[in-house]
C-alpha cells in the first residue's frame, strides 16, 4: 500500500485532520492533469464576441476585428478573462506515484469556497492564438475560522502561455476549506428580497444608457489624479437567463461538455458530478447556480452567480476606464458575500495611488462590487500600466520566469514568503 493510500485511511470525512493537511502538502508543485478540455482551443471572433456580450461588453477591440486591426495590437484581442475558457493541458503524463498522490480531495467532507482571486498578466491573446495551461498547488495553510474551526487555506495557481509558448498569465486561487460544523454556521445569511420598484429599474437603465469607453482616446497617466472615481457599471438585476448567457461564453467549467449520451458517458464514470433532481433525474451540480431549489438543499436561500463573473465585471470597469492603449497588470478580489438572483451588483472604483517605477507608469486602483443592499459582495485592487504623452506605447511588463517550469518555482518561493 503506498504512503497516499494508507494516509487515506486516517482522514475523518468533514473533520479537518494533520493526515489531511500533510497530503495536501505532498501536493505541493505537482502539476495537476487537467480534467475536462478547454472550451475554446482558439481565440476566434466568435469566441471572444460570445464571452464579452456574456458579460455584457461590446467593446470592438473584443468584438469587431476591423477596428481592433487599427489599434497598436494589430488584431482582435481577447477580453483579459478569457483565459478562463483556454488551455491545452500543459501537465506532463503522471506515473503511478504521483496519481496515487493526487487521487481524491484530502478535504473530502469539508465545505470548500472560493475566497481570492489573483491574476497577473504579462501578454494578450489575440485572434488565432492558441494556449496551454498548467495548474499546480502552491500553498497550504492551516487556519482558525471567525467560529472557532480549523480551515485549510489553499492556493492553486493555472499558469497560462500563448501560442509561442510565452507566457501569457496567472491565475492564483485560494480556497478556503471549512469543517462541516463551520460551514452550516456560515450557511445560516438570511436572504430578504422584495420586487423592485419602477424608481430602482429606471435607475439602473439610466446607469446602461449613461455607460461610456475610454477606447481609442488614450489615457495618459499624467492627467491621472488620486481619488478620481472609474465610472460604475450596473450588473443586474441577475437572472437565470443572464447565467445562462454567460455560459455560452464561459462554458460549464466544472462539468464536462456535453449533453444526452455524451453526458452519459461522463456520468458512468463520474456519478457524483450529477446528483438526482426533483424528478429523480441525474443533473449537474453546478444547476444550484440557476435552481433555486437545489441551492436550498444545500443550505442557501437560492441560486447565486460565479466568482468568475464578478471578477469579469470588475474587468469590464477598469478596460472600460484604461482604454486601448493602456495593460491591465494585475488583479486581485476577495468573494466575501453571495450575489443570488434577483440582486444588482454595482461595479466601482477609485484610484488609489501613482507611481513610476522601472518604466512603468502605473495606477493603483480600489475596485469593488457592492449589491443593492449597500453591501460589499467582492473588493478588489488593481495595477494598470499607462501610456505617457512622452511614452505613448505602454511596454507590456516581463513575467517573472520565461517558462512554466521556472513559473513553479517562483509561484512556490513567492507563497512561501506571503505566507
């Protein structure tokens, strides 16, 4: 019997043990095989027009190649999530050690959610790109919860290269995993919702109708000031069929791609992703995020959106904001509330502070996402590189190892020094 299955055995289902925490630390920088193909193998215009109007983004440097053509890009970019639907499997073929290794969650039992969100990237995709990814776990840490559990901390980053093999981004995600007593205490939100009024509808579509982009006007870091505000962007009010709109963009993640025998196929082999519905039917997990009834089996007053999403629409404020010519850099958000259907997410932000440093001209931003109720759901910050009137071509930043390899390492020394 190997050290992994014999560590197996010692984990208790939702209690949050040493065994467990030291099987996840044998994780530690192993690439992990991708489970499911990407949705896209390609950047097309298809494709990125699918997921910016997903999102609710019109943007022709994602939509309209034609213009994109006439930008200092040269061709049609993809909206900078995008690289959610990308990625070939980088991973090599693992042997028999390391599947033993990675087989199951040493977290099994234990409610899991997504609280950050990191994102660096160094180098667009652009039409016709294709794109490799690589996802290993680079940080554990074990931490007592605001109700007296134990949670693990734990941090997987998707290290993403273009076409040519550079490298184009990362995405680090942290999630934190909760004893189950822990998790039913942070289940318990009480959810009170009312029909909007015909006041709050109109002041939503003033804030569609009023939405501008910065575009093809550049903006130039010196007319840039601290405490200038980003102009909002409504998100709502969320509705199934915006879920499923973004969908068709962002494809299922989770679930495998495929419907009727095709999903069969994947039920055989994986029946848990497909718990039984209403009518006893096999169904995705993920439907808690359109079935209201199934999120309240689960504990929640009803359905809610995806990380994913908000992390988007934070994008949309700041690409809107930076305009063509300038590179978001960095972005980095925690998901502290649920944002069920029925809410509307207002998208702000500010700028926080400027600097120029080794030839970058950056701005710091503050970027949040905040519900009808006055509550923050999603806080954020942000880097943008700006052109200067003396620079007007922003130079893209360098990454800090040139290839998925060396990307480890630092991901593993940078972890170790946060943590």
């Amino acid at each position: 019997m190997s050290s992994a299955q014999s560590t197996v055995r010692e984990e208790a289902f939702g209690v949050l043990t040493e065994a467990a925490l030291e099987r996840s630390r044998g994780r530690l920088g192993v690439p992990q095989p991708q489970r499911n193909p990407p949705h896209n193998y390609e950047v097309t215009w298809d494709a990125a027009r699918h997921f910016a109007y997903g999102y609710g983004d019109d943007n022709p440097l994602y939509c309209e190649p034609e213009y994109a053509a006439g930008t200092r890009w040269g061709r049609l970019l993809a909206p900078p999530t995008f690289l959610y639907t990308m990625g070939e499997d980088a991973a090599p073929r693992p042997d028999a050690e390391t599947k033993a290794l990675l087989k199951g969650d040493p977290f099994a039992g234990l409610g899991s959610y997504q609280a950050v969100m990191e994102f660096e990237w160094w180098r667009p995709l652009a039409l016709g790109d294709r794109c490799r990814v690589l996802q290993a776990q680079v940080g554990v840490v074990e931490k007592k919860s605001s109700f007296g559990g134990r949670t693990a901390h734990v941090t997987n980053d998707f290290l993403y290269t273009d076409g040519q093999g550079r490298m184009h981004a990362v995405r680090r995600g942290t999630w934190i995993n909760a004893e189950r007593h822990t998790s039913k205490k942070r289940a318990k939100e009480q959810l009170e919702q009312t029909p909007y009024t015909p006041e709050q509808l109109a002041e939503i579509d003033a804030a569609y109708a009023a939405e501008t982009r910065r575009g093809s006007e550049p903006r130039y870091w010196e007319d840039v000031r601290v405490g200038d505000e980003l102009q909002p962007r409504a998100k709502g009010p969320l509705t199934t069929t915006d879920v499923v709109v973004w969908h068709l963009g962002w494809g299922m993640q989770l679930t495998p791609p495929g419907a009727f025998r095709i999903q069969y196929d994947t039920r055989r082999k994986a029946p848990g992703l497909y718990p039984a519905n209403a009518l006893n039917a096999p169904d995705t997990v993920q439907r808690l995020h359109w079935e209201p009834q199934r999120a309240q089996e689960l504990g929640l007053p009803t359905s809610y959106d995806y990380g994913g999403m908000r992390e988007t629409w934070l994008v949309h404020a700041i690409t809107d904001w930076m305009g063509d010519d300038a590179w978001l850099w960095k972005l980095r958000c925690e998901h502290r509330k649920f944002n069920y259907l029925g809410d509307t997410t207002w998208v702000r932000g500010r700028v926080v502070g400027k600097q120029e440093i080794d030839g970058r001209h950056e701005a710091h931003l503050e970027v949040w996402c905040e519900n009808q109720r006055g509550q923050t759901t999603t806080p954020g910050t942000a880097v943008v590189l700006l052109p200067t009137r003396r620079a007007p071509r922003v130079s893209l930043p360098e990454p800090p190892a040139a290839d998925l390899d060396g990307m480890v390492r630092h991901e593993l020394r940078r972890h170790r020094v946060a943590g």
